[in-house]
C-alpha cells in the first residue's frame, strides 16, 4: 500500500466513524421547557412548567433558575408555580454549570388571561397558528387558540352562532370551532388550496374560493365533502371574498387581476375593476374596500362605489399583498395586517386617519376578522 493509499484509506476509516460509530455530543448547554396552564389560562392560574433542557456529558452537574416574571424564582428542575394575576409574564430559564463554565438561558412569554377583559375580540393568524386579542383602551396582547392548521390565509367569523370559520389552504379543508377556539372540528375536506371565506346568512352558505373559481355549501349540512361549484373559468385565481347582504351579490379579487361580482343566484356576473390585484375584499356599506398591488412592498389599501366606479387611496406602502381586511362598527375603521412589518395597521374609512395598532417581532398578520364584543 503506497502512502496515497493509505491516507485516503485511514481519511475514509475516520469519516465512517465519526457518522455511525460516534455520535458527537452536543458542544454545550441547550437550555429549553414546555409548560402547561390550568384553569384554561385564567386568573388565577396554575403552570406546570417541563425542563427539557439537554445537558452534554461534559457539563456535568447543573443548577437550574428560574424566573417566572412576577418577582418570584425557583430552583427545582420542574417548578409549579401560581399567577394570581392576569398578564404578561416573561419567563426566563437559566441553566449553570461549573464545571463547563457554561451559563446558558433562554425565555418564553406566558399569557395569563383575565375573565373580566371587555371588547371586541380580534381574530388573526401567522400562517400556522391562530390569535386572538381585544380591542379596547388597553394595549393589545395576543392569545394563542388551541386550533391545529397546516397553513391558512384567511377566515371569518359566524357572529350570529359565533362559530369560527378557518380556511386550511395547505391541508386542502375548511375547519369549524368555537370563539375560543375549542370543539375543532372539519367543516368540508378534499378541497383545493382555499385561502378565504365569507358566509351568507341569509341562504346558509358558506362560500371560499379556489385556484379558478368558488365553491359553496351548505352550513347547516354535516357532509364533509358537500359543495358545490358557483363560479368556474376564474383563471386569475380568487383570492379574497367579500357578501353584500344588502344587494344579495358576492365579490371577489383575484390575485393575477380582476375584482369582480355576482348575485348570490349566480345572475349578473361582472368585472369591474380589471388591474386590481389582490387578496382580500370587504363591503362596508355602499363601498367595497380591497388591497391593491401596484408593486414590490408598495401594496395599496382602496374603496370603490359598489359598481367599481370612485376608487380612492387609502394606505400606501404597505410590504406585501393582504389577507383579510377587517371592520370594527364601535370605531369605524377598518384593520388589516401589513406582514412583513409584523404590524396591524388601521384606518379611518376615507384614509384621512391612519396608525400602527399592533406591532411585535414574529406576529405575520393574516385572516384578519372581528368575532363579538363582549
């Protein structure tokens, strides 16, 4: 064997070792935990807290501390500790060992939620989780619901049943819950891709939409695969939705151009704004309000009369195209989520009164949709 050889068979024997025969250890601390609230997040609560936290051999004994954000620590490995009051706390898990001189930590936010907070509640998502804050003279504070999605868009609210309608679009279903997100259940499955829903009342409908159309079904139908197809050829594919329960006519924006209607019979279909690009469409009165996409990070807010004629500038600049515009009556306003900026933006209904509502590192606004005050 020439001393080519043998380096290459003695770099070979390494590398093999090192992938099956010896795992390498983790370098250092990795402090982590999971924790479970009782009382379903109410004041006064109860948190269970998990330390899951890996320790490498080298480290060798640890001491643990916490901090639960409330002026009181722990130092066991798994405390259970009592929030006797409602409100934001920022725990902090800090990992020590001596003989690594490591001291690692690391924090989560834990929402403690009061039973008394009035207003109207504000549905929102990230894409993969569902939110749920209050609008009201406090700062707004997101809950987490206990809804399990895949990847949504859009959603809208039932405010007479006050069921919570959620589109799935990467799980290809429509799912169904309660305002707090409990009893989850699947609405309609096997559908393709729906990124928003509107609900008419009046007939019992429950209408989303599809890469080249919309389809509809029956609310009070328990057939998770009834539906039936209202619009078809839609080659700009829809995107958001929008009733007119006053004039009996849907709308709908596609997200290559077209803002278009129709009557709920299916009568009359039109195009009446044909540049708009966009995602989501609200009615508010004798005006339509939509998102408009005039180019890279610089997606417009607009209002148009009913037929598409008298369309007005609300909002410039905003990062990219928008799912889900909402409407809160108390104030009126309407909101909407401006996703790269991790803001919820509002405006007065004529643009003249504009402000960041919400803003926080991580918050991705989407499906924007008010439920019932309380």
């Amino acid at each position: 064997m020439n001393k080519l050889t043998g380096l290459f068979f003695i770099i070979v024997l390494l590398i093999g070792c090192n992938k099956d025969d010896f795992p390498v250890p983790p370098a250092s601390i990795v402090p982590k935990f999971t924790y479970t609230v009782d009382n379903d997040g109410f004041a006064p609560a109860t948190v269970t807290f998990s330390n899951a936290s890996i320790i490498p051999e080298r480290a060798g004994s640890v001491t643990y501390n916490w901090n639960f954000g409330d002026n009181v620590s722990s130092s066991e490995v798994n405390p259970v500790h009592k929030y006797d009051n409602a409100g934001v706390y920022q725990v902090t898990l800090v990992v020590i060992s001596s003989q690594a001189n490591e001291i690692k930590e690391v924090s989560q936010t834990i929402l403690i939620k009061d039973a008394a907070v009035v207003g109207t509640p504000l549905y929102f998502s990230n894409g993969s989780q569902i939110f749920r804050t209050f609008l009201n003279d406090n700062a707004p504070v997101e809950e987490l619901l206990p809804i399990t999605i895949q990847g949504n868009y859009g959603m809208t609210m039932d405010t007479v049943n006050g069921i919570l309608y959620v589109a799935d679009a990467d799980a290809g279903s429509i799912i169904r819950c309660d305002a707090d997100g409990k009893n989850q259940q699947v609405f309609r499955s096997g559908l393709d891709s729906p990124s928003a829903v509107t609900i008419d009342y009046e007939n019992k409908h429950l209408y989303w939409d599809s890469p080249s159309g919309i389809q509809r079904a029956n609310l009070d139908d328990t057939n998770v695969n009834q539906k039936e197809d209202f619009i078809s050829g839609q080659s700009n594919d829809p995107e958001g939705m929008a009733i007119d329960a006053v004039h009996k006519r849907l709308y709908w924006i596609n997200y290559d151009g077209g803002l278009w209607s129709v009557n709920l019979d299916g009568s009359d279909q039109r195009e009446l704004i044909p540049d708009a690009e966009g995602g989501s469409i609200l009615v508010i009165g004798d005006r339509i309000f939509f998102d408009y996409y005039n180019g890279s990070k610089d997606i417009h807010i607009k209002s148009a009369d009913l037929d598409g004629g008298n369309v007005q500038t609300l909002s410039t600049g905003n990062s990219r195209v928008v799912y889900g515009i909402a409407y809160d009556k108390s104030t009126n306003m309407i909101y909407w989520g401006d996703r790269n900026a991790d803001s919820i933006k509002r405006s007065s209904l004529d643009g003249s009164t504009q402000e960041v509502w919400f803003k926080k590192d991580g918050l991705n606004p989407r499906g924007l949709v008010f439920g019932i005050k309380r």
